[in-house]
C-alpha cells in the first residue's frame, strides 16, 4: 500500500497492526492517518492466530475493530497485555457502549474511536504514541534513579561493613598492644610500690598507678565502643548490659524487657539491632532530656523488633530534616544490610525508634535445652582488676 492521501507531507513514518475484517474499513483508517501526515506502513489480520503472530514484529501502534468474527478487541487487549509489549492500543467500533470503552481504558487502551468519527483517528494515534513515548522515558528515567538508588545504598552498606571490619581491627590492637602494655605497667608500679623506700616515692608509685588505672579503663571503655565483646554472649546480654550503663552514666532510669531469653539469629543481625539501640541512647542522653528510657526486644512472627522509647521533650520535624541529620539516615542504611527498616515517631510526650527485620523461621527459633545466662553486669570487653 503506497501513495499519500492529504496536502501533507509526511512527518513521521507509523507501522501499524491493524485488527479489521474489513478490507474496505481498513483502507479508509490508513486514508485518515495518512491525512494526518503519517508515512503508513499497516499490516491487516482478522484472526487470532495471525494476530498473536504478528506481535513477534515492532509495531508503533494497534489499531483494533471491536467486533470480528470469532475474534474481539477486547480479547486482543488481553493478549497484548498478557504479552508484555507496551504498545498503544486503540480500539474502533461501528457502536460501542460506555461500559464497553470503560472496561477497555482500565484494561490498558490507549483511546477508543466511533466509525463514525475517524476524522479524530490521526490525532488520538498521534497522542496514543507521544504518551506512550513519554511514558518509557519516564520508566527509563526511573530505572536509572532506581539503579542509582541501588548503587548508592549498596555503597552506605560497605561503608558501614568496612567501618566495622576497621573498628574491630582496631579494638584488638587496643585490647593486644595498648591494653597489654598498660596491664604490665601497672604490675612494675604495684611491685615498685610494694618496695617504695620513702614515703614520697610510694605517693609517686601511687599517683602512676592511678593514672594507669584510669588510661586501662579509657582503654577498655574506647575498645567497647569500637567493637561490643559482649555480643559474643548473645544480644539480650548486650541490651541489658548497655541499657544498666546508660542509667548507671546518666541517672536516667532504663528499663529492659524482652520476649525471648536467647534468640538464635542470622549473623549481623545482633550488632545492627546492638547499633541501633546504641545510636537511640546516645540521641536521648543528648537531646531528649528524659526521665525514662524503655528498651524492648521481642520476636513474633519472623520478625525481630527492637523498640527504644522515651518520654523525653520529642523531636520536631525540622530536628527530623536537618541535613546534617546523618545518624538517623545511617540507621537506616544500617538496617538495610540485613533486610531490615526503621519507624521513627516522636511527640511532646516522648519519641519511640523501632527497628524490624525480618527472619526466617529456623533462625528466630532458640536452640533446644538452652538455658543461657543473663547477667547484665558482665563485660566481657574488660582485662579484670590487677
């Protein structure tokens, strides 16, 4: 089929599938397109063998009658969608109901047209393939930010990884070098001690035994920070341990509950939820002005959830959007390393952090016959008194 019918010269070249029984109906919508100023290259099919096909073909957009013999618009919307192809699809008909085109629009038609009308044909063909047109550039666009999003987030987690790896690293150099350096300095000051020979020598020994002392206890309160040791008897040990220091440090009561005694988890899942609790008090020991802190970790339904409440002067939410805010933001991408999230609300009366994530059903299960230890006095970060 060649030739132009129209003063119009063409602008734009359409391949179009056209879905019509009629030989003649089919000519005069390629004449109306051609008016439009469409280089037409069409191909007609009238089953729904040769329509299904004719989808193995790029097609610019699908013109469809609504009634064909053995075969309807409206089921060749269906294979169109059930396809997968996003191409526009426009649907024509001798008399359609409203209720008819409706269905149509929600099933993914583009546009519907009377017979009667094809004179609107050119535009809505023209309308149909700019929407669509700008609808995959939206979705590229989309992909790429989602992508970019990914990239960007896979990056905070290796940093948070890295950070950690160093952390540890550094703990055991304080714990090996400094810890041990220090610990047999205090053995020579206490044996020098013993055998002073004047007492101003003995007041000396006892001054630099004090600040030994104190240099070992910066030390062993430095390497906790860095890496929590007691994470090795398991995160409700921890929590406990660290919700005593906070009141023992701030004189703000902190009360800890929890479901299970000893859940067993995937690794990295205690040092996040240890992490996020960490991050909470400090956050509340410095801003909140609270008299009462709640720490409650509790496993139901797969999901392991940490909850950090306090009944303290709240945040507002240009506190929330500062842009310097990055330990709330780094909570989060901390979360998402082992698949978890964060719910953050605050009001005058108190601000809650509650951070999920999700396990499997084997993993949040504790192990058989264990009756673990819950002594929230113990650290095992420290070297013991001399």
């Amino acid at each position: 089929m060649s030739g132009d019918i129209g003063s119009h010269a063409p602008s734009r070249r359409l391949r179009v599938l056209h879905i019509e029984d009629s030989e003649l109906d089919h000519e005069l919508a390629m004449a109306h397109l051609r008016r439009g100023g469409a280089d037409i290259q069409a191909h007609r099919v009238d089953t729904e063998p040769a329509f299904r096909a004719a989808l193995g073909a790029h097609w610019d957009v699908i013109i469809s009658d609504y009634n064909v013999p053995g075969f309807s618009g409206l089921h060749a919307l269906d294979i169109l969608r059930e396809s997968g192809l996003r191409v526009p699809f426009i649907l024509v008909s001798g008399e359609i109901g409203e209720d008819v085109a409706v269905a149509a629009m929600r099933n993914g038609a583009a546009d519907y047209l009377l017979k009667s009308n094809l004179s609107r044909l050119a535009p809505a063909t023209e309308h149909a393939i700019d929407a669509y047109q700008t609808l995959r550039a939206r979705e590229k666009s989309d992909r790429a930010l989602a992508a970019s999003r990914q990239r960007l987030s896979e990056l905070a987690q290796h940093l948070q990884t890295s950070v950690e790896m160093e952390r540890a690293a550094i703990a055991r150099e304080i714990h090996d070098d400094v810890g041990g350096s220090l610990s047999a300095l205090k053995f020579d000051l206490a044996w020098m001690a013993r055998h002073a020979t004047t007492p101003e020598l003995k007041a000396r020994l006892d001054s630099a035994m004090e600040t030994v002392t104190h240099a070992l206890e910066a030390s062993q309160r430095i390497m906790h920070n860095l890496r929590p040791a007691i994470l090795e008897q398991g995160l409700v040990a921890a929590l406990q341990w660290l919700a005593n220091r906070f009141e023992r440090r701030t004189g703000v009561v902190c009360s800890f509950r929890t479901s299970h005694d000893n859940p067993q988890l995937p690794p990295g899942v205690p040092l996040v939820a240890y992490r996020a609790a960490q991050e909470a008090l400090t956050n509340i020991s410095k801003h909140a002005q609270a008299s009462r802190v709640g720490i409650d970790l509790s496993l139901a339904q797969g999901v392991l959830s940490l909850e950090v409440s306090d009944n303290g002067r709240g945040l507002s939410q240009e506190d929330l959007a500062k842009a310097r805010s990055f330990g709330i933001r780094g909570l989060h991408e901390r979360a998402s390393t082992v698949g978890g999230w964060v719910d953050l609300s605050s009001s005058a009366a108190g601000t809650t952090l509650i951070l999920s994530i999700p396990l499997d059903e084997k993993a949040a299960r504790p192990p058989f016959g264990e009756d673990p230890a819950n002594d929230g006095e113990h650290d095992p970060s420290a070297w013991g008194e001399l």
